[in-house]
C-alpha cells in the first residue's frame, strides 16, 4: 500500500510505477502459487489498469506481460482451459499491439511453452 501511494503522489516518477508494477506481478504471483485467485485475479486487473494508464512506458508492459505468464500458468494448473486461452489471446494481443518490444514476445513465447 506504501508503494502504491507513493507512486501516486509522484506522478513524475516513472521509476515508481515500474516498481509497483513488479511488487504487483510479485504479489500475483505469490497469491496464485498459494491457491488465492481472488487476489490474483485482483492484483492482475490492477496492473492491467495501470499499463493502460501509462502506454508510454514499456517497462509497465513487461510487467503486465509476466502476470498474464503466471495467470496463464495457474489456469492451466487449475484445468481452467477457457481462461487459459483467454489469457493467452490477451498476451498474443499485447504483443501484437507492441511489435518492437522484444519482451512481450518472450513472454507470448513462454505462455505458449506451457499451453
């Protein structure tokens, strides 16, 4: 919660909002190895807000692009092959929208390693 409000009263910062977006992808991650996919569900709903409040910085995209990984991990785990897929449709989207950003590739590629 400290990180959030501090990257929200420094708005000027973007290196605040990357570290965010990792702690978030942290967190997600964490919850969903745990079993919890409320809470990693909400945490990737809330870096999915914060990619599309910054599209400027790319390093918020790789962030975002390593939760949809874990999210689509967990599904195929869970036996959850719809939100698998759907998952993978937003990771494929992502780095179609976002052609030079090598790392989004890489994560579409490791999506599909685990599918």
């Amino acid at each position: 919660d400290e990180l959030r409000t501090l990257a929200q009263q420094q708005p000027d910062e973007p290196l605040l909002r990357t570290e965010l977006a990792k702690a978030l992808v942290n967190a997600q991650a964490f919850a969903g190895n745990a079993g919890d996919t409320a809470l990693a569900e909400t945490l990737l709903d809330e870096l999915r807000t914060l990619a599309q409040q910054q599209p400027d910085e790319p390093p918020i995209r790789t962030e975002l692009a390593m939760a949809l990984v874990n999210a689509h991990v967990d599904a195929g785990k869970a036996g959850d092959t719809a939100l698998a897929g759907t998952l993978l449709d937003e990771l494929r989207t992502l780095a179609q929208q976002q052609p030079d950003e090598s790392l989004l590739r890489e994560g579409l590629a490791k999506a599909l390693f685990n599918a």
